[in-house]
C-alpha cells in the first residue's frame, strides 16, 4: 500500500491534446495506474465520479450488475480500487467537478489505499479544490503503480489436535480449545460438512478424480488446524451418507495451477462491476471447479499470496485474482465473516464463457479411499453410484463405520447387545468403547454423546453442559 | 455497426436546373484538409458566413465513398450532452442504449473506440454553431481518449468559429479550419460560367451588377437567383442571362 496517500494536484494545460494524450497514455491498469476521463458534468455539477472510476477500471453497463445508485458505485469503486491493486488513480479533467465531489473520490480512493491524482487546467481551480482537500501542489503527475502484495503462508498441512479417536475428534476439541478457537474450527468443520453432503448428493457417481478433488478444494486452508478441521467435516459427510472413509494427506507438496487471464480475458473479466458476477465468471470460465464447489469455498479459503490468489489449487493472476479479491472484500463489507462462503447469491448465472476449462486439473493434494456402508445414516440421502477405480479403506474402518451408522440410528436412550453384533462388529465395538465412542453397559452398547457430538447430531451446548466445566460459549462463529 | 454508405442527393439551394459544381476555393481547400484529417483521425472545422458552401462542400467530398464511413449529425437548436449522445448512438448503434446519460457516453465510447480494423468513422457535425460550452467539452471527451480512431467534423455557418474558439479545448485540437468566404468578384466572374450556362457568354458587368444588388458573392443566394431567371428564361428559350431577365429577378422580393 501507498505510504503517503494525500491527495496531489497538478496543472496541465490539459487543453493541449498532446499533454491529455500523455496523461491518458500513463493508464496501466496491469501496473496499477488509472487513469479516468470523466463524462463531463454539467456546469459546476458533481457528475458521477464513482462510476466513471469503473469505467476506467474496465467495468461496462451491459455486463451485467452495474450499480444503479451512486451509494453502490462509490462501494464498487472502492472495493475495485482495492482488488486491482491500483496504486495511482489520475482524474484528468478535474477543474470540470466541484471541490466537494473531487473530496469525495479523494476519500474514496483513500479507503482503498490508492493515491489521487487531480490534474487540473485552470490554476484558480486547482488553488480551491488544493485547499478544500489538503492536496499537495505538485509539477507533474508520477505514478508510482503498484503496491505490495500480501506475503501469506503456502499449502498448510494439517495438523491434528489430541483425540482417542478421528470419530470423537470434534468432541475432543471441545475440551481441547477455548470457546473462540472451537467455534473457529467448528464452523470450518461444518462448512465442510455441510459442502460435502450437498456435493455428494448432486452426483450419480463418485469416482477417483471427484473424490480426489472435491475434498482438496474444502480441505484448502492456510491455518493447519483448521485444515484438519475441514477434513474432520468432510468424513462426517461421507459417513452419514453411507461411506467409510479414509483420508491422507500426500507427502508431496502440491504446486498450485497458475492461471493468468489472457489480454482479451482479462478485458471481458473486467466488464462486470458487480464483484460477485467477476468473481463467478473467472472461476468457471478459467478454472475447472464446478458451480457447487465454487459455492462452497469460504471467504478464507481465498488465500492472498505474493503472486496472485490462490483458490481451489488454482494461483490465479492478473484481472481473475482482483476478481476474487474484490467479491471477497465486498463480502466482508455485508458484515460476512471469514468462515462463510464466498458467494451468496444464488442468482449468480452459471452459463458463462469457458476458456480451456478441463485442461488443467489442480493437483491432488489427498488420497481418499471410499466404500459403501449398508446404508446411509437417513435413508433419504440419495446414494451415488461408485466407480470401480476407488480403493477402499481398512476392513476395521469399515466395520467401525457400520457399527457407528447402526448405533447412530437408534435414538439415545436406546442400544444393541453385543450378544447381536457378528464377531467383526464385536472386535469394532471393542474398539470404538476404548475410545470412549460407544458405552457398553449390561451387555447393551450404545453410542456416547461424544460420538453423537462428533457427528453433527449432537447439540454442542448440551454436550458442553454435561461434559465441561461451565465457561462462557458462543456458538456463533468468530472471524 | 451498420455500415451504409453516406449518399445523399447533391442539391444547390432552391435546386435549379442545369446546375454543375464549381471548384471554389473553399471546396479545393476543404478536400485537402479532409484528406488530413480522416487519414489521422483528427478533429477538422469547416466555417465561414452562411451560404457559402459548407455544408454542400462536405456533402460532395464524403458522399459515395467507400472508403469511410459517414455519420451525419445535425445539431439542433440549444442541444444538452443527452441529446447530442442520443443521436449519436441512434445514428451509430441503430438504437439508444437505455440508461443514463453516463451509461450512455460509456457505451459511446466504447463504440467509437473500437473502431480498428473498419473502414475509417467520420462523424459530422452540422450547425456546430448551436454548440454550447457542455456540448463543446462533451465532444471533446468523446473524441480524446487516446485509442480513439474516428474523425470528427464540426461544420458551422455564422457564429461557429466563435463557439470553437470560445472552447479552448475544442480550439486547440481543430486541424487546420477551412474558412468559407463569400466569392471576390474575380473568382466570381471565373466560376459562374461553369455554374450556368446562362453566364457562360453573359455581360461581366451585368454578373458584377447581380451580386453587388443579390448575391454578394454567396453561392446560395446565386443559386436562388440562378433558379428564378432560369424559370423566365425557358418559356422565351433564351439561353444567356440579359439585362431584362436579370432586372425582373431583382425586383423579386428575396
């Protein structure tokens, strides 16, 4: 970001056509100078200097959500400014507006870390609007462009917390974290859950390449912890819905697939005011996640890096990165936090122009081993269908994942003699009672409100009541 | 874009018979600018005292040609920005985008702007004299971005140069305005010949006599008398102008 953001002025006689043709030839918006040729207003009027900004950014009215008040141009033009990285903002023709609406986009541009140029042609003007705005008089207009970039953590890999078991792992950071750093894991472990159940109930097979993919594009997160945390909820999903499931995370760090628009790309990209349709058509136009993955990644999952952002296994660049920047940064200025989606709005049009998507998978970053239970936790999940490529996980997985679906079946009060179990069910019951999953009880085993809680069935401020001592709780996630 | 071919009909004021076209000094002038200012796509100004030919000039060098492509606009009485972009757009889009005058200028530019690869845009601007300061600068932001490839042409009869140099920014980018002036009485006695066969073998003097009392060296106020006389002449079958003819003409109220 700029280090000195105050307003500077300049005259330049811009009534010469070489001297507008110079200004207007600084404009590089890959190198974060713009410059904006208003639409004259009318004699000493404020015009619409917001939506002129957008103009200059790229943004046209035929793509679609251009703003129809100034109060929702000034927020684009803000939001954009930011999301394109735009260091030098000259507004040439300045003497044109009034004082207070050259305030105005100075402030504006202010929020969003970019420095303004006014360039002016009639000294007295310039003199008025220099003291109503504390603008610096200078001889010339010297962009400086860009501005730094975030440096953010690489591929995190995940990082278990202490738990007897991966099925009582949700239960075990209850105790583990304090109230914040569990409903900040928790949410992402829902998000996760709740992506995944819709994925799969979208699909009428699940094969190598989706299971490879969808639960890398939720996994993703900078912060190991919750990386895990999106796993966790990943394999509660797959085992409601009737799968035994093992997940590993691969040795080898995973490069992610750069995409940088083209020039006509990033033109058309640039079209769109709205941050949400920009966003939307640069992820399904470049990228090869689909309409419900996109749907399901979280405002943090949108990683800044020095070199673009990094989503879904993708390093996008260039008008693709500020795209997602800007949906992003405008989702947090709806009040959104971090751990909520990307995009809300369900009216975002899927039919966009798609350019060589499927011609670069992101790297597999988990290897994920499936096989199908004897049914689903509510029969009404719909069940895929499950492609022969799948390797399958350890027979105990699977019969630990059997015997949990049957318990978690039964309402609470309720249980199963063991004396009913077949021998490998007894050797998984064993298993699950060590680890404090299930109770056993006068030959009867039952599911533990720790399973329970475990498996998104159990409400976490009952089970907190009953099983922690008494501490302040929020359930409601925490940016 | 549609592209149809700039063609209207050449017509002398009150369209008399016979008529051919005079290669006055104002027409030669103004092809040689033209030519200037289409090739660079710059912004060119033809002015000068009403009837002199400007707006016909104009109409025989840009008509028929295949070579650009011709928007005419005449401007109207007391114009705005919004009229001046809603013509413009009828005339270059087929359609007035809806929206606001903003929306509508983007749209404009855009559609200006992307003018490579097309055979060159010549937009005119006639009675540019009804130009004020908001329609003068918002011309100009129409024609300065730097990508910009179309001419622009601003035409005006009493008052134009005025307006133009009334707007500094307007002023400054003209490219070599073309100054249409009344005919001297030399360049009057060599053209009119060629303008009618009535004055091909009619008394230099009788010519002189016409324009100091009619015509004061205008074309349009000689093509009205032109298309008078030549109504007397054909039930006589006269074919030079006399000093009767003439003097019944003159008596005409103008």
């Amino acid at each position: 970001m700029s280090t000195d953001l105050a307003p500077r002025t300049v005259l330049r006689a811009e009534r010469e056509p070489q001297t507008l043709a110079g200004l207007l030839g600084l404009h590089d918006l890959e190198s974060g100078v713009v410059v904006c040729h208003p639409v004259p207003p009318r004699a000493g009027g404020a015009g619409q200097l917001a939506l002129d900004v957008l103009h200059a950014l790229g943004k046209r009215p035929s793509a679609g959500g251009w703003p129809r008040t100034s109060g929702v141009a000034a927020h684009y033009a803000k939001v954009w400014l930011e999301a394109e990285r735009v260091g030098d903002l000259v507004l040439v023709r300045a003497g044109l507006f009034a004082p207070a609406a050259l305030a105005e986009l100075a402030s504006l541009a202010r929020e969003a870390g970019t420095r303004t140029w006014l360039a002016f042609d009639d000294p007295k003007r310039r003199r008025a609007a220099g003291e109503l705005l504390s603008a610096q008089a200078v001889d010339a207009v010297q962009p400086s462009g860009g501005r730094c970039g975030e440096p953010t953590p690489g591929g995190a890999r995940a990082r278990a917390w202490p738990t007897p078991s991966p099925w009582l792992a949700r239960a075990a950071g209850a105790r583990t974290f304090t109230a914040q750093e569990f409903n900040d894991i928790d949410a992402r472990m829902y998000n996760a859950f709740k992506a995944t159940s819709t994925y799969i109930r979208s699909q009428r097979e699940l094969g190598y390449r989706s299971l490879q993919h969808f639960p890398g594009v939720m996994a993703v997160d900078p912060v190991p912890l919750r990386r895990h945390a999106r796993l966790i909820g990943v394999g509660c999903a797959l085992l409601q819905h009737g799968f035994a499931v093992e997940i590993r995370e691969r040795r080898i760090a995973a490069e992610p697939v750069v995409l940088t628009p083209t020039r006509a790309q990033a033109a058309q990209l640039r079209r769109h005011a709205s941050p949400a349709s920009a966003a939307f058509h640069a992820l399904t136009s470049l990228t090869d996640l689909d309409g419900i993955t996109i749907r399901s990644i979280t405002l943090d999952q949108v990683i800044e890096t020095a070199s673009g952002v990094w989503i879904g296994g993708y390093l996008l660049q260039g008008a693709a990165a500020a795209a997602l920047r800007a949906q992003r940064t405008a989702q947090y200025f709806r009040g959104l936090v971090s751990s909520q989606t990307l995009f809300m709005d369900a009216r975002i049009r899927d039919d966009v122009t798609v350019w060589g998507r499927g011609d670069i998978a992101p790297p597999i970053t988990l290897e994920v081993k499936l096989a199908r239970l004897s049914a689903p936790l509510d029969i009404s999940f719909h069940q895929p269908h499950l492609e022969a490529d799948l390797q399958t996980p350890a027979q105990e997985t699977q019969d630990e994942a059997e015997l949990i679906l049957r318990l978690l079946r039964l309402t609470p009060s309720r249980a199963i003699p063991l004396a009913r179990l077949s021998r490998p069910y007894r050797a998984a019951a064993a298993r699950l009672t060590a680890t404090s999953a299930t109770s056993v009880h006068e030959g009867l085993i039952a599911a533990s409100d720790h399973l329970r809680f475990s498996q998104f069935l159990f409400d976490p401020t009952r089970f907190m009541a009953k099983h922690i001592e008494p501490r302040p709780w929020h359930l409601q996630p925490q940016a | 874009m549609a592209t149809i071919t700039f063609n209207p009909p050449i017509r002398h004021h009150a369209d008399p018979p016979g008529v051919g076209i005079i290669e006055t000094e104002g027409l030669l002038i103004a092809e040689h600018s033209l030519r200037y200012v289409i090739a660079h796509r710059q912004l060119g100004a033809l002015t000068g005292v009403a009837g002199t030919g400007k707006t016909f000039a104009l109409q025989v060098l840009l008509r028929a040609r295949r070579d650009i492509r011709v928007v005419w606009i005449e401007v109207q009485v007391k114009p705005t920005m919004l009229s001046i972009a809603r013509v413009l757009a009828l005339a270059l889009l087929g359609e007035v985008p809806r929206g606001s005058r903003h929306e509508l200028s983007y749209h404009l530019q855009d559609a200006l702007v992307d003018q490579s690869g097309e055979v060159p845009l010549v937009v005119v601007f006639d009675e540019a004299q009804r130009l004020n300061n908001e329609c003068a600068e918002y011309l100009r932001y129409l024609h300065d971005p730097h990508e910009t490839s179309f001419a622009m042409l601003l035409a005006g009869g009493n008052g134009c140069w005025e307006t133009i140099r009334r707007e500094p920014m307007l002023h400054s980018r003209v490219h070599e305005p073309v100054f249409f002036k009344p005919l001297g009485e030399k360049a009057l006695l060599q053209m009119l010949p060629n303008y009618h066969a009535m004055y091909e073998h009619a008394d230099p003097e009788l010519l002189l006599e016409v324009d100091q009392q009619r015509c004061h060296g205008i074309l349009r106020h000689w093509s009205a008398f032109t298309a008078s006389a030549a109504q007397l002449h054909a039930p006589r079958g006269e074919q030079t102008l006399t000093g009767a003819i003439a003097e019944v003409v003159l008596r005409q109220p103008k």
